[in-house]
C-alpha cells in the first residue's frame, strides 16, 4: 500500500498538460470522484453536491475512481487540473464470524481527507512500516452488527512488515450498498484497533450515491 509521503511526491511529478501558470487562480487541494456523464463529458464529484468540469483532464474513463488533485477552480463550476494522483481502493467483505479485535493497530487521523462522500469512505491514516517491500492490508467489514448496518469495521494486517518508520496513507472503500437510505443522512459507525491496541470509533453522515 502506497506510504503517503511517497503519493506526495508522485504529485509533484504527475500533472497535466496546463500549469499553474495558466490560470490567475489559487491552487487547492481536493479529493474527488471521476465520473462520467450520459453525454459523455468527464467531471469531478467534490462532495455530495458539489460537481467541477476540468478543463485539461484527457484520461481514460475506466468507472468511478478517486483522486488526489490540485484544482484551480474557476468560476461556474470548471477547473484546471494542476496535479492529481489516484487513491488505491480496498476492498469490502461481508462479515463472517472472524474476531474483529484481532486487527493490527491503526490510526485514522482526524482531518479533512477522513470523509464519507459521494458514497465512498475515504481515510487517511497512518501506522507502522517496514523499508516498503511488503504490502499492508486494509479491508472494511461489513454486518458484523446485525442491529446496525451502518457500523462498519476497519481491518490492517501488516503482512508481517517490520515495524521501522511511522507514515501515513490514503485508502477509499466504496460503501454505495448499504442499504439505501434515500436523501436522508444516516450516521455510519467505524471501528477499528487503533495503534495502542485499543477499539477507537469514529462517527460520519452519510447517504447514498444520488446517481
């Protein structure tokens, strides 16, 4: 799993075709869905409501996928896209009677890039590393509580990593189908062994995809 500092520095050298210094416009710093239109036309799902057209976005649609981007947003809903990097997705798996507590320590750090939007679980987070050659896995369970389908549980596995430098990083899960809750807001529980090996929870709105 991508270390955070090394996405940063991927950032850096992946851009687009425009540059900052095509644009008048102050940088900002986004996460957001890519998505298609029935016209065909790429755009950008910042949140729940809010949608941006780039102006200089030439990928490939491969389906819904998150990123990482520099935006300069213009007035009427386009931006430029000044950098951007794609989030790596986990995956999600149902329940079935595994011990939940048994999970490596993980810290889901309390900032803007920890969201639920759109649909999607977004968590910055940070734990202990080896020199990178093993990769660590995250997964988010679901059912565990059949008296609430909204309390979800994160799960890390380091793989046996060695445990020599702390960084963080950045996962999405795509939480669409839980069951529906139409327009209306719900409140998500998420749980997880955190680095003191101590249960910590964390409480998000959350709705599904409106598309």
């Amino acid at each position: 799993m991508k270390r955070f500092l090394q996405i940063f520095l991927l950032l850096v050298l992946v851009s687009c075709s425009a540059g900052k210094a095509d644009y008048n416009l102050p940088e900002e710093t986004f996460i957001v869905t890519v998505k298609k239109g029935a016209d065909g036309r790429i755009f950008f799902q910042q949140d729940d409501n809010t949608i941006l057209y780039p102006l200089n976005y030439s990928r490939p649609y491969n389906g819904l996928q998150r990123i990482i981007c520099g935006l300069a947003v213009h007035p009427g809903g386009q931006c430029g896209v000044l950098w951007m990097d794609f989030l790596e997705k986990g995956p999600t798996v149902a329940f079935s009677g595994q011990d939940l507590s048994s999970s490596g320590g993980i810290d889901v750090l309390e900032d803007w890039m920890t969201s639920v939007e759109d649909g999607f679980l977004t968590l910055h987070y940070a734990t202990w590393w080896g020199d990178g050659s093993i990769q660590h896995s995250l997964s988010l369970v679901t059912g565990a509580n059949p008296e609430n389908p909204y309390e979800l549980w994160l799960i890390h596995s380091s793989n046996a990593d060695a445990a020599l430098e702390r960084a963080d990083a950045l996962t999405y899960f795509d939480i669409n189908d839980l069951p529906p809750t139409g327009a209306e807001y719900v409140n998500l529980i998420l749980k997880w062994k955190n680095g003191e090996g101590k249960i910590s929870g964390k409480t998000f709105r959350f709705r599904n995809r409106m598309d």
